[in-house]
C-alpha cells in the first residue's frame, strides 16, 4: 500500500483465506516482514489474535482519545 494502511483498513495483499500475497517476497514491507508471533499479538486464538489487532489499531489511530479512569 504505496501510501501505508490506515487503521481498521484491510491490506490490499490479504488473500480471501487471510494469507498474505506477498509473503516471502522482497516487495513485502519492512513492517509486515518484522512483525513475530507473540502471545500479546496472536493470543491463544483467531478470535483473540483479531481483537488484540483490532484494540492495537484503536489504540495507535492518528486521531485517538485516551481515556483516563
């Protein structure tokens, strides 16, 4: 995505079955490439893997609001 990905925008290189076009390819991004498996990303589940990214993207958007308690 030549202008990056915004968040909750899906990547243009996610295939139908979640796998992504261009894996192990140089054009991959640094990003994408660096990115490992940890438990406090991937969790114990799909489910929970996409509710972590969803919570990360929240959280990291250009226009988020902390909320305090």
């Amino acid at each position: 995505m030549p202008h990056g990905k915004r968040a909750g925008e899906r990547c243009v290189q996610l295939l139908p079955d979640l796998l992504c076009a261009i894996f192990g390819r140089p054009e991959r991004p640094a990003v994408c490439a660096s990115l490992r498996p940890l438990a406090d990303i991937c969790g114990r589940n799909r489910v929970e893997a996409l509710s972590l990214l969803a919570a990360m993207e929240i959280a990291t958007a250009p226009d988020a609001v902390v909320l305090l308690n």
